[in-house]
C-alpha cells in the first residue's frame, strides 16, 4: 500500500518500511524547539521530578525567548532567567530577542522529511519544507529531551490539491483562512493537511509557510506542502541540505481530498471569536467596522512579502487618528531586510509602531494589549475572546494589506477602498 508524505515521515523516524492511521509507533526526532511560554515548566520538572535527568542530544534541542521579549515583568523576567541559566548549564542553543520561534527555526534548522516537536502549536508551520512539525505540550518535550524519543499515532491525511494561481491583491493567508471556514475549526482534528499540486508549487517559501502555520486551526497534527525545488533551494541557501523529499505515492490513501482554483480565492475576513467566523472582505467592507488598533507580525504574517505588501498601502498615506498601528517584524533578519528596502521607514511615515521581532499582539500579554470593547484587526494565528486583551474586545484576522488599508480607512477595508 501506498504512504503519503507524513506517513513516509513517520515510518523514516520509526525505522519502519510502512506505516497506516491509527499504528502506533515509537519515532526517534530529529529536532525540537521550546520557547519562553513553557519551558520554564519543563526545566522545574527536570530539575525536581526525574531522578537521574540528562539530556539526550543537546544538538538536537533549541530554545527560542519569543513571546514575552523583553520580559514585562518580574515574574517573566525570572522564567527569562531559569530558562537562560538551564541552557547554559546544558549546552543548548538559546535565541533571545532574534525573533519568532518559528522563523528562526525556519531560517536556522528546519529540513525536508524532519519529524520535529515544538512545545508551541504552530510548529506545523515547519511543513513549509516538507517536514513533519507538531506542537506538543511541556511533558512530551520533557521526555523527548531526555530520551530523544516519543510516541506518535500516524494520523489520517487530508490532501488539498491546489491549482493555478493567486490573483493580484490574494494571499496565501486569504487561501487558508478559506480552507478554515470550508472544512470548521475541527475540520482537521488529528489528521494531516497535505498540499499538492501545480497550485501549490506556485506558492513561495514564505506562502507556504502561512499554509502550514495555521493547519492547527483546522485541528491539524501537522500540514505539509509537497517539498520541490524551491524547498531544496531555500535550503541551499541557508546552508542546509534537503535529503528527504518524500512525496505521496500514486496509491496512497486519503481521508479526504479537496480541490481548490487558487484564481477563485478572494480577499478574507474572520470575524470574532473563532478562526472559522469566515467571511469575504466585500461583504465586511458595506459595515464599515471602526478599529482601534492595527497589527501586522506573528509567525503566520510578519515576514518581507507581508511587511512589503503594507508599505505599499500605506505609502504617502497617514493612519487613521483613532488608530494604533503596530508592526513585528518576525525575525531580525527580516527587520534587516525590511531597512534596506526601505520598507520600515515607509511604515513609520504612515504612523506605525515598529516593535522589536517578537509575537508581540498575536500573544496578547506584553504589547499592543487591547482595552474594553476595543476592536483589533490583526495578521495573527488567533482571534479568540480575550487573546489580545479584555474579554469583551474583538478581534478579527486578515492579510497584511487589509490590514494596511484598515489603518488608513479607521475602518475594516481593502486597499482598493483608500
């Protein structure tokens, strides 16, 4: 029988010829990641609950201070601290104040075929390269540090074969804020999104990655975009080799497979308080929705096409007196592209915040918090009540350019409405 591109890497890390839904297999991984959210949690577990800890592979292990970077607050400041102190003490890779955990681990590490566990939900993103990235909660990753092992039930997949091309003025983030609202929030519960096609090899790196990151959103174990050239250039190009590329064979089998005209996607709005509250942009446009704050960044939405694509909305233009503006860009090296294109000073001209590389709104407790019945539109991962703030604000999700234009109008819109 056929596998499919998750199940082949899952059987890779198992050392298993095959593998189906439902087996059960012990999986040796290949990388993991843990951020400043948990990994607090995990180094008092260590420290207080293992009676002979070690750690499995040190090279194997980063940690990535992302979410709450600078710290806020004391309490922060001190899990800041025990987390800087157990990397040291251990040998590990630690990034503190270089970005989103993701994109680091996008531009630093990630390669094709990878079975990967990261103690944050949206390590599906790292299917951008074919691998098999999956967010796993502080205990797993205790016992993956210490045993470089885990368990993993091989999920079922569902195959989205996607065709043509994005029209001008589309986003991959309008692509899968449509999936989302087509198959519900529970869509993918435990299953796989695979993505093929000539419509997906279209896609770029950075696209893919807006795919993959918010897979978890349908309920996703992981989502994976078909590796091609592209993967085994962006590769190249940071220093890494792309070995596995497995694609799905002919005869393998699906849970589900859903066909998509990229050319019929149309720009995107979620609406409060739930990622699948979809609705089409030209239908929220005729409410014109007051916003108080604007922002642009997160591990799904903040890297160069998605800053370029904002500054060429708001050039020559100023935002909107009643709103706050606030940029993140998702790495430094994207902040450092983003200076030399210019891109940063034509923000700051329309008014916008440029924060330091960090989650930053998306995450909700350190900047950007939003007040009682204020109205946030955002690129971030989340739109739950009370994610950025009291729980009476709202939250609503679209691509860097509505979002852009919204900053400018004072009002939900697209650019073509400025």
């Amino acid at each position: 029988m056929g596998m499919t591109i998750g199940e082949k890497i899952i059987a890779r890390a198992a050392g298993v010829s095959e593998v189906k839904p439902n087996d059960i297999h012990t999986v040796k991984l290949d990388r993991m990641m843990s951020n400043d959210g948990t990994t607090h949690l995990t180094v008092d577990m260590y420290k207080n609950k293992l009676k002979h800890p070690r750690i499995a592979d040190k090279d194997k292990i980063v940690f990535i201070m992302d979410h709450n970077v600078p710290a806020e607050n004391p309490k922060t400041a001190e899990a800041h601290k025990k987390m800087r102190n157990f990397a040291r003490e251990n040998g590990i890779k630690l990034y503190e104040g270089q970005g989103v955990c993701h994109q680091i681990m996008m531009e630093d590490y990630v390669c094709p075929g990878e079975l990967i566990f990261g103690a944050d939900s949206h390590t599906t993103s790292y299917g951008a390269l074919g691998a098999f990235g999956t967010g796993v909660g502080c205990t797993d990753f205790l016992y993956g540090m210490v045993t470089g092992s885990s368990w993993v039930m091989v999920p079922e997949t569902l195959r989205f074969n996607l065709h043509g091309k994005l029209r001008e003025g589309v986003y991959a983030r309008d692509l899968i804020l449509t999936i989302i609202g087509d198959i519900g929030a529970n869509g993918a519960t435990y299953k796989i999104m695979e993505f093929a096609g000539d419509g997906a090899h279209n896609l770029s790196i950075d696209e893919r990655m807006v795919l993959c990151n918010l897979t978890v959103e349908a309920g996703a174990k992981a989502g994976i975009v078909e590796p091609d050239e592209k993967v085994a250039d962006y590769c190249r190009q940071h220093g890494r080799e792309a070995v596995h590329m497995f694609k799905s064979d002919p005869d393998a089998r699906f849970a589900a497979v859903y066909e998509y005209d990229l050319s019929q996607i149309e720009p995107v709005v979620v609406r409060p308080d739930f990622v699948d509250n979809f609705a089409l942009l030209r239908d929220v446009r005729e409410e014109k929705i007051p916003v108080d704050e604007v922002f642009i960044g997160s591990c799904n939405n903040g890297r160069l096409p998605d800053l370029r694509a904002a500054a060429q909305v708001v050039k020559g233009r100023k935002t909107a007196p009643s709103v706050r503006f606030l940029v993140a860009p998702a790495s430094n090296q994207v902040y450092i592209d983003a200076l030399k294109e210019g891109i940063i000073t034509t923000l700051m001209e329309a008014g916008a915040m440029i924060m330091n590389s960090n989650c930053s709104v998306c995450w909700g407790s350190c900047q950007g918090v939003i007040g009682e019945n204020e109205v946030l539109i955002s690129t971030g991962t989340r739109n739950f009540k009370g994610r950025a703030g009291h729980p009476s604000s709202k939250v609503y999700l679209a691509s860097a350019a509505t979002c852009a234009a919204s900053a400018i109008a004072g009002t939900i819109c697209g650019p073509e409405d400025l």
